[in-house]
C-alpha cells in the first residue's frame, strides 16, 4: 500500500519525485522520503507523518542528484518514524531501498545478517533487503545482485533500488504489490501506479509477477528473475493527467463524487446496442458456449467492492438465472471452496492489485473456474490473471473512499448479467431494451442527485455530532446501507452499522432511541410499504429519520416530522438499477458529516487505497 516513484532524466530530480509522491499519497501517509545519487554518493531526506513535513525538511536541507527514488508509508513493519521512513540504505549507504509489501522472512534473515556483521537502524521489514544485496553485490551490476538476493526473500513485493557504485541504473522488481514502468524522452520511470507518472508520460508496462526493469539512460531492459529477457507490449494510458487533480475541488472526495455522471457514461459506451437489445463486451474474452455452460457464479471482492458483489448477486440471479455465490477474497482461500470449470469466479477490484482479491482468483483458477476481472486499472495484475475483462472505464480514484469506482462497478455489473441473461436465453430483447434504456439515463439522473448538495449538508450539519448512525434497506439496497454506513466510517470515524431494516426488529431496535439518527433508502418498489412500516417503528422508539427515496413526501407524512426528519429525493429508475441513485446521497452525507468534524477527507487515519498486503 505504500508509494514508490523513480525518475531517470535530464530533467531536475526533486520536483518529479515530490510530485509524484503527492500523487500517490492515498496509497500512505505514515511517513516519506526521498534519495538522490550525485557523483557516486546517496543523499537522502526522510520525515514521520505527511508529505508536506518532507517538503519543509528538503526546504531547510536541499537536496540534488542525478536520478533518484521516492516512497510514502503505509507501515506494517515498525512504527512511523522517520528513522523507518523509506528509503532504507545499507551498511555502506551506497545501496538504497524502497519496496511496497511484506517480507515474511525477515526476521529471520535479520538475524543471519547481523550474525555475519551487519548493522541495522530500523524496525521494518524492508532493510534486510539492501542488507541482502550488499552481501551478494559483486562486479556484475545491481541487478544480478538483486537476483541473487531474490531467491531468499519470501512474501510478496514491489522492490526499487539504486547502487551509488553502479550510476545511472535503477533496478524494479515485482512480485505481488504492483510495478508500473514510465517510457518518456529520454527520460524513465518506475512507480506503484499510474497517476505518479501521468504528467510526464501516458506510454507504460505494467510488470507481472517475478519480472524485473533495469532503467539505464540507454533505455530499459525487462527480464524475469533468472535474467531471461521478457518481451513487453507497451500501454497507453487514456486518463488525462488533470483528471488526477482536485480541478477546483475542496477534495479529491467530493471531486470524484461529482465525476459519477461522467464515469457511468464511460462505462456503458460502446457496450449496448439497443436496437438489437445486445451487450458487447470485447474484452470478456470468454465465448456463448462457456458461458453457457456456467452453473454456479461466485463473486469475490474486498471493502466496497463486495458491496458492490452483493448488488450483482440480485442482478445475476434475476437477469441470468444462474445461482450466485459472494464472499470475500480474505475468507475464501482458507477454506475448500466448491468449484469446478462449470464455475465463472468474477474478482471485483477497483486497483486489480487487491491482495486478498487476486489470491482468491487465483484459487479458483486453481479448481478449474473461468474467470472475469471488472476492474478500472488497466494491465493491473487481475486483468492479467483473469481469462475475460470488464473495464470500468472511471478514470483515476484518488481519494480512499471510493465512490465513481463503486457505482462504475455496479454498472458493470448490470452489463454483464445481461450480458449472461441474453446468451442463456433467459432475457428477451425487449426486456433488454428497456434495461438499456434505464441504464443510458442513469449520467442525467445522477446529475438531478448531486443538486441536493445543499440540503444534504444541511442535513450533515444537524447530525455530524452523533455517535452512531443507523443504515437500512431492503432487497437490492441492502447492500447500499452497508455502503453507506462504511462510508461514513472510513472518513468521520463514527460508528455506523448497515442493516437489513426486515431484521431491525431481531436485535437493533434494541439500539434505538432518540440520539440515534436512522438513514433509510426506499424505493417505490415491492417492499416499499414494508419499508415504511420499518421507520414508523423507528420512529416509535424516538430515531430521527432520513430517507432517501423516489417517493414524495407525502407518502412518509404519517411519521416523518417536518423539524427533526428529513428527506432526500432521487429520481426513479429501473428496479434494479435503484442502487446507483441511491448510493449518491448517502456518499455526500458522509462527505459532508467528515469535513464539519475536521476529518482528512481524502486521507482517512490508518486506511491506503489499495491494499496490497494481507
């Protein structure tokens, strides 16, 4: 989850890596630091908390080089100090590390090491490294050193380091965490994710597992970890690097919050034909006939993205008819899940670097599933391992909340149940159609939701003292309350739970009372009158009410009080399509209740984007 830069090129230094590590601080925020190769020496600067403290230090203490790294911390190893601030040199502080994972060996190989004479100065994992590749350097460069100290580390990691004894080379190595080369002029990088790199160039290659980049000004060489060259297709990034940017916006939070009509329109384009009531999806790779075939679908995801599961658990079994299976890709591979190649296994990940989400690809791949990535990275490590591909298309998400990334999913979601309802022949092409039609809307309606900003921090403004909030929904939106109750965890830091609001009566009502806010989503559907017979014994107990709903005020008016409860309105849509109107507000809420509170929206205590470690 930390960030890694690295920069080879005429251009000065400095600037490149700051910027870059601005760019990837969602990743970490513990601590940061930078090192620099100039005339055979390393320079480094390093400082514990945000990236703004590093800047002061380099202010107070310039620094220049040649070429150099750059990291910020998410820690796992050791506290955030600056004395654990990447980067981690060696005995000589000639070689220089930064690396983005965990080494599970490393005490172990601590041990041995200082056995044979090494002196360590910090706590973390990642020092064993350029303590191993001091030992195995000899005269035949950095690189064959790091394949040497390779073969004793086990975990999973991405690995740059410079050697003051061997200029101008940067060497990247990965084996899990991800690892993006820059193809510039005359100029190379290496990076954990794309945005660090985007204003420089949009021309990458995205290393797969125990691959390894030697940059040289000469141009770049791609090997495996034994030395065999690697033959790479390089990629051109479509986001626009202002696309990485605040544009204006208080928050990257808020700023991907208002790009939803924009990313929903990316997704579908090119998708449907609405004529012939079709789907395409040139990337699924995967033919009629094998789709055809699937039994059983299961569904593995992480955070958000297994809410988002859970709305495509609905949508597959409605649309397609095929049982439906969702767990999390922590849990699934420590059982002995049941699958066969009459399985399709469909990973959710926003990153495609999830750990826990490619490890459970990976072992349904091993019980013979066909598989499918819905993803917004592209060349991530899931669309790699994956046999088919669904692109979100959502651009950069920056801030660690998601948002335009989860109802991106949940619109690639749609797509591909009907996608699977109309090869099984479970859909009609009129159904289709006017799925189709709702789902080309859906930019124009989301666009109507974000006009309630003001009123929702209206609302934000008489609750944001609250110590505990409750989320209903029934059927589809189920899912949606445990969305919206994360949401406001992850960035105000109050407890909320989401809950099943037919199930309210089994134990949480116990909870209730006047200091408990409950926010509910009710759609005019099949439930709506049960739904509204939820709230009323909530509003029994004393709970002061939000609702979000497509329904008018009048149908709450038997319970809902003009002073104390509110509601926000949302346009309808199709029944199966409601999650995605709904999510928006409860979104803002959570925005606007996490900024009255003084919380760091898009950097959230103890949380990184993307989490590449178990």
């Amino acid at each position: 989850m930390c960030g890694i830069i690295g920069c080879l090129g005429p251009k000065p230094i400095v600037p490149i890596l700051i910027d870059g590590l601005k760019r990837l601080e969602y990743r970490g925020y513990d601590s940061a630091g930078i090192a620099l190769v100039k005339n055979g020496d390393v320079e480094i600067r390093r400082s514990a908390g945000k990236l703004n403290r590093l800047e002061q230090v380099i202010a107070t203490n310039p620094i220049d080089g040649e070429y150099g790294v750059g990291h910020t911390r998410w820690a796992t190893h050791g506290r955030p100090t600056e004395e654990n601030a990447h980067p981690h040199r060696d005995c000589t502080g000639k070689i220089v590390v930064v690396h983005n994972g965990i080494i599970e060996n490393y005490l172990e190989l601590k041990h041995e090491l200082q056995a044979a004479g090494h002196t360590f100065e910090t706590e973390t994992d990642t020092e064993v490294i350029a303590h191993l590749v001091e030992g195995e350097f000899k005269d035949d460069g950095l690189e064959n050193a790091v394949r040497r100290s390779l073969k004793q580390l086990r975990g999973l990691f991405g690995i740059v380091l410079v050697h003051a004894d061997d200029p101008g080379k940067i060497v990247a190595v990965r084996n899990g965490p991800p690892i993006v080369i820059g193809l510039g002029d005359d100029e190379f990088f290496v990076a954990s994710d794309v945005p660090a790199i985007l204003s420089h160039t949009r021309n990458v290659v995205f290393l797969g597992d125990e691959e390894m980049a030697i940059l040289t000004r000469t141009g770049i060489e791609f090997t495996d970890y034994g030395g065999q060259t690697v033959s790479v297709s390089p990629q051109r990034i479509q986001w626009d690097p202002v696309m990485a940017e605040k544009a204006g916006y208080k928050h990257f939070m808020r700023k991907e919050i208002f790009e939803q009509p924009w990313a929903l329109q990316e997704t579908v384009l090119g998708r449907v034909y609405e004529e012939h009531g079709r789907i395409f999806l040139g990337e699924l790779e995967l033919d009629d006939q094998a789709l055809q075939s699937v039994e059983k679908v299961v569904i593995l995801a992480c955070g958000t993205s297994w809410h988002a599961a859970l709305v495509g658990k609905f949508l597959i079994e409605q649309l397609a008819r095929i049982q439906v299976e969702v767990d999390y890709g922590s849990e699934y591979r420590y059982r002995d899940p049941i699958s066969n190649d009459n399985t399709l296994a469909v990973v959710i990940t926003q990153s495609g670097e999830t750990a826990d989400t490619l490890a459970a690809l990976r072992e349904a791949k091993t019980k013979n599933a066909k598989s499918i990535a819905i993803c917004n990275v592209v060349g991530s490590m899931a669309t790699r391992d994956a046999d088919g591909i669904i692109y979100t298309h959502a651009g950069p998400e920056i801030g660690v909340a998601s948002t335009k990334a989860f109802t991106s999913q949940l619109l690639a979601l749609n797509l591909l149940a009907l996608h699977l309802g109309r090869v099984r022949n479970e859909l009609g092409a009129d159904e289709t159609r006017e799925h189709i039609d709702a789902l080309t809307h859906l930019p124009g309606l989301i666009e109507q939701v974000l006009k309630q900003d003001r009123l929702i921090e209206t609302i934000a403004k008489q609750f944001y003292r609250s110590s505990n909030f409750l989320y209903l929904g029934r059927g589809i939106n189920y899912p949606v309350a445990l969305e919206g109750a994360l949401k406001l965890k992850e960035i105000s830091y109050i407890h909320a739970e989401g809950y099943p609001a037919g199930e309210m009566k089994h134990g949480p009502i116990a909870l209730i009372d006047e200091n408990l806010p409950v926010v509910a989503l009710v759609p005019q559907d099949k439930v709506f009158d049960k739904m509204r017979g939820n709230l009323q014994e909530a509003k029994t107990r004393g709970a002061a009410i939000i609702v979000v709903s497509d329904a008018p005020r009048d149908a709450f008016e038997a319970f809902l009080d003009r002073d104390t409860d509110y509601l926000i309105p949302v346009p309808s849509t199709h029944p199966l399509l409601t999650p995605i109107p709904m999510v928006v507000p409860l979104q803002l809420l959570a925005y606007h209740i996490a900024v009255l509170r003084g919380c760091d929206v898009d950097q959230p205590r103890n949380l990184a984007k993307s989490v590449t470690v178990e």
